[in-house]
C-alpha cells in the first residue's frame, strides 16, 4: 500500500511538472481564420473602406469565407471588431489623423484609429505586422497563405503618426493600394478618396509657383516690369518683387479665385504652396534688401511676403482650413531673425545642398552640419516644418546612388526635430530612367516614414527576396559594398556627382567581387521575371563601370572588346525603355548616335552632347567598328 502511494505521489509530481510546459505551448490566441468582423451600423464611410480591405485579405490568407456584420447583431465568439462600435470603449491618447491602436483578448482583436486615415491605418499594419503581408511594388505583393491563422491574444499596439504628411514619387507611389498600405497622406503623386481616407493636399501647384503659377511674366511683366525682382540691376522675369504692394495684391487676388474654385472646408487641411521659382535670381530692390539686410537672410521678404498674403486670406473668414507653404531653399534656407511665420505657414526646408553619403547630423561634414543648423534654428520659430529631402542622382540616374546607410539615420532625425511633413523626392521620372533600385528605396523610405525606428536590414532584405528571388542576397551584399565605398571623411555624395567621382578606392578585387555577385544572382533565379529585375538593376553597376573604363570597359582591353562592351550596354539600356540618363528637365534625353555610344563616356552618351559632326562621322566609324569585329571573330577562329 505504501508503495502504491509512493507511486501516485511520483506520478502527481511528474504532471505537476509537465502542466505549465503544455500551458506554455498552447499560448493564449484570438482566432482570426474564424473570426467575424464587426463595424457600427452607422459606420464611417472610412471605417467600411477598411472592413471591406480586411475581409479581401483575410479571405485571400486563409482561403475562407470571412463575413462582415454590424454591431447590431448578437455578440459572436470571435469577433474583429473595426472602427467606432459598440462593442469597445476606446480612449486615444492622440489626435492625429493616421494614428491608431490594435488590442487582441481571446475572444476578441479591435483596429480602431484617429480620423479619416487611422483605421484603414491600422488595417494595412496588421495585415503587415501580424500577418506577414507586404507591398513591396506595384505589381509586388506578398500575401502568405495561413489557413489557421492566429495571433497572439494579448496584443497592445498604439501607434502614433510620426508625420502628418508624407510623400515619395516613383512608379509605385502613383498606385494606390501601395499607398494606403504604405501610409502615404501626400496628394502630389496619388489622388485618395473620402473613403480611402484622402489626402494632405496642396491646392493647385505644389512647387515653384510664383511667376509660374502667379502673377505670370507672360500676363504682367511687359506693363508693370516693376512686380518683378530687381537682380543685378535688371528686371528679371524669373522671380517676384515680394515688397511691391501691387505684386502682393496680384498675387492675393489669384490666391483667392483658386480658393473660391477649389477649396474644400470638409478636408481637416488643405495647403496653397507660395514658393519662390527655382534660380537665384532674387529681387535686390531697396525694399528687399532692407529687410533682408534687418532679417540677416533673404527668407525676410519671403517670410514677410507669405505672411501677409496669409493674413489676408484669413481676414476673410472662409478658409479655416487653408495654410500655406513656402520654401526655405537654397538663398531663403538661412533663418531670418526678426520676422517668424505664422501658426499657419509651413516652412518647407530643402536639402539640395547636402551629402547624402553622410548622416545629417554627422558633424564632420560639413555642408550637413550647416543644414543641421538650419533644421534647429527653423525650428525655435517655426511649429510646422516639413522637409524636402533628395534620393537620387540627377545628374547621372542610371548610376547606383548609394545613400542606403543613411536613409534611416536622416529620417530619425527629421522626426527628432519635430518635422510635420516629408517629400523624399527621388527618381520621379522613372518610366523614362529605370536602371538602378528606385522603387526599392521608395518602398524602404515609405517604411521609414511610417516608423523611422524600423528594422531596416529586415525590410531590405524582404524586399530583394520578394523581387529578386533567391538571387537577392548576393545583390544585397552588392549594396553593402557600394555602402561602404560611398564616402570617405573629406569626400561626399552629392545629387549631381558624376559617376567618375563615386564609389571611392574600388580596388581590382572589388570590382571583380561584385561582377561576381550579379552573376551568382542572375545563376540562382528561378522565373524571367526575377531575371529581368536583375537585368535592369545591374545596369546602374555596368554604367559605373563604364564611366570609369573598370573590367570589361577598361580601355587596357582589345579596342573592339570595350567598344563591344560600351555597345552592349547602350542597347541594354534602349531594351529596358531608357529614354534619358538623368533628370529630363535638364535634357538628358538618351542619344541615338552609334558612334557617340561606342567611343565616349556614357554621361555624354545624351542629345545635350550631340553635335553634327558626330553624324557626319557616324557611318566611317561603323565600317571601321565593323572591320574590328571581323578581325576578332577571325583572330578567335582561326586555328
């Protein structure tokens, strides 16, 4: 007897000790592959759009039939509760639109968030965070299949909107559904409806719009010369005089007939952009300069001069809403220090001067400890900063621009500083230029702007997967080499660089590493897709191998060998639709001149360089290119 008791004691213990592990394994978990979703029987528009979002997506993972019910029916065993109901009592600590919380028992998950775009919000970021979904590109969206899909049921998510405005502008931040699923508010290069939770919009032009959009040259100049900038002692038609009161009551004027066309008081906000066109050629009249001269900076008239038009369009008391951009950039970058914007003026602050091999806020470079400086001053008399940050290589785009190992540091700081708004404007010309990692770095930017605290490896990482196939870690090490050879301390990376001043110290085993690394990338893909992406990306690396006469473009070679290479390249190039090899506006159109494409480097390789007697020498040149290739094929054929 004893010993049966023994027995049962020891049996007692071992499942005493065996309990809490099997509790452990069977973590608590709402169901979401059998859950109902739940709105309110009066639910926003807002809020429907983004049940109607959830129920596609949930369908799609789980290969189920997900019904939507109202909060008017009797309570369910699990429930996914979206937007304001009944069934939830909730308290945001925030009022920014875009915010949003995501909160999970055992019986029930809640999505709920701050304005119009804070629940369709919080809808993409579960999807994202709790269900593996991402939308890389357009055309490149990873939905995993989980037909048991849970989650953990003790979710607490509270998200808070970093910036109330953001925008990027390649091919894919036209899409919509990339943008609602990458938190894009701007409205420049997408249009959202009421329903999708619309946008941060700008009322006609959002750049440049003085003499461009009002108070045109074309309209006023040759009658009143003097509504324009005095430079250098003569009327230019390139910039406005911001002191002449007729100029202020023109361009008031035109302000408001805008406003009486296109205003909408249901928006939460809506921006009218008063910025300066883009050249120097500001007014040096004695009323410009003496306020300037006081304010220490040409932003003095500027500031001066939108406040103003600011002031009276408010005085009339029909556009709450409305407030106005203006630029600190280039000659207006520097704070004025007497004049401060009103609550109601953004003051958009621009890059274009600095390294983007650098952080900003690396204090041994200069020219960015010089922005640094400007952010902070902007931003003791300033509430409302937004930024206009640059991506991409104008000059040369079909080059790799390696600005990864910074991207995430610089948007931290944008957000360190209190910056509302961020347009990272990068390859906007894409259709025509589309050889490098553009969309990469807009999705990866789009991620940033969501939370700068991100993990950056780990998207990056998915992105080439989804894209490239299993040839995406070689092209990620491929980044990681063009990272580290970027910059050095006293050498920087600049938005015009020519490709010959890149990619400091690539020594021979460098270059034949990376040659490498596209081979083993194209080797290992497994569709025509995956190897068309890889294609297409691998251009930027031979373009820079070819500016800087590397590998097989050395001119050490055979002459045929690197004008066979240079000619390869060219028609690569016209196969994969590019049309221009930098910025259009600044004529980069690609040349269709054989012999300019065979014998120079390929920043000339553009109709800015064409001249006649290229065409004129065009068909010697061919017989004499064509001789060589038959020379070659004959000194490689003969035994």
């Amino acid at each position: 007897m004893k010993k049966s008791v023994s027995i049962l004691l020891a049996l007692c213990f071992v499942l005493s000790l065996c309990i809490p592990a099997f509790a452990a394994d069977r973590e608590a978990a709402f169901p979401v592959c059998d859950a109902v979703i739940i709105v309110g029987e009066n639910a926003s528009q807002t809020d429907l759009f983004a049940a109607q979002k959830l129920e596609y997506y949930l369908e799609k993972i789980t290969g189920k039939d997900i019904q939507t019910k109202t909060d008017a029916t009797q309570k369910q065993p699990a429930e996914i509760v979206v937007g304001d109901t009944n069934r939830a009592d909730i308290k945001f600590s925030t009022d920014e639109n875009g915010s949003y919380i995501i909160r999970s028992t055992e019986e029930q998950l809640i999505i709920a968030g701050v304005g119009t775009r804070g629940t369709i919000y919080g809808v993409y970021a579960f999807l994202e965070d709790f269900c593996g979904c991402r939308w890389y590109e357009t055309e490149v969206i990873s939905i995993p299949e989980n037909k048991a899909l849970t989650v953990p049921a003790d979710i607490d998510t509270e998200y808070e909107t970093y910036f109330e405005y953001t925008e990027t502008d390649t091919a894919s931040s036209r899409d919509t559904e990339f943008s609602l699923a990458n938190a894009q508010s701007g409205g420049v290069y997408r249009w959202l409806t009421a329903e999708q939770g619309g946008n941060v919009g700008y009322i006609g032009s959002f750049a440049h719009t003085l003499v461009t959009y009002y108070c045109k040259p074309e309209i006023y100049f040759d009658e009143h010369p003097e509504y324009y900038a005095l430079h250098k002692g003569v009327r230019s038609r390139n910039q406005l005089c911001l002191t002449n009161p007729d100029t202020i009551d023109v361009v008031y004027s035109e302000v408001l007939d805008l406003l009486e066309r296109n205003h909408n008081p249901e928006e939460s906000m809506q921006i009218l952009s008063l910025t300066q066109h883009d050249n120097q050629e500001y007014c040096e009249c004695k009323s410009c300069a003496a306020i300037d001269k006081e304010n220490g900076s040409h932003a003095g008239t500027m500031i001066t001069f939108v406040n103003t038009i600011a002031e009276r369009v408010k005085a009339t008391g029909k556009y709450d809403n409305i407030v106005f951009d203006t630029f600190a950039y280039q000659y207006t970058r520097a704070t004025p220090t007497k004049v401060i914007p009103r609550d109601d003026v953004i003051v958009r602050l621009c890059s274009i001067e600095c390294c983007f091999g650098h952080t900003l806020d690396n204090p041994d470079c200069k020219v960015n400890a010089e922005f640094m400086k400007d952010l902070k001053a902007w931003g003791k008399i300033c509430d409302r900063i937004y930024i206009w940050d640059y991506v991409n290589n104008y000059s040369e785009t079909c080059m790799i621009f390696p600005n990864f190992g910074v991207m995430q540091r610089n948007v931290q700081i944008f957000a360190e500083n209190n910056v509302k708004g961020v347009y990272e404007e990068g390859n906007y010309y894409i259709e025509n230029c589309d050889a490098e990692f553009a969309e990469m770095r807009t999705y990866l930017l789009s991620q940033l702007l969501k939370d700068p605290y991100m993990d950056f490896d780990a998207e990056m990482n998915g992105y080439l997967d989804a894209v490239y196939g299993p040839g995406g870690k070689y092209i990620r090490e491929f980044i990681d080499i063009m990272t580290e050879h970027a910059v050095t301390k006293n050498r920087h990376l600049g938005i015009y660089q020519s490709a010959k001043d890149t990619l400091y110290g690539m020594s021979y085993s460098d270059v034949k590493r990376c040659d490498e690394l596209w081979a083993k990338a194209l080797e290992a893909a497994e569709t025509e897709k995956q190897r068309s992406e890889i294609g297409r990306s691998e251009l930027s690396w031979r373009y820079w191998k070819c500016a800087n006469q590397r590998a097989e473009f050395s001119r050490f070679r055979f002459m045929y060998h690197y004008m066979k290479a240079q000619d390869d390249l060219y028609d690569d190039l016209v196969a994969y639709g590019i049309k221009v090899i930098g910025e259009g506006t600044r004529q980069r159109d690609l040349s269709t001149c054989e012999m300019t494409h065979h014998f120079r480097v390929p920043f000339k390789w553009s109709t800015l360089y064409d001249e006649p007697y290229w065409d004129a020498l065009d068909p010697y040149f061919m017989a004499f290119y064509k001789f060589l290739g038959k020379l070659h094929f004959l000194c490689n054929n003969t035994k």
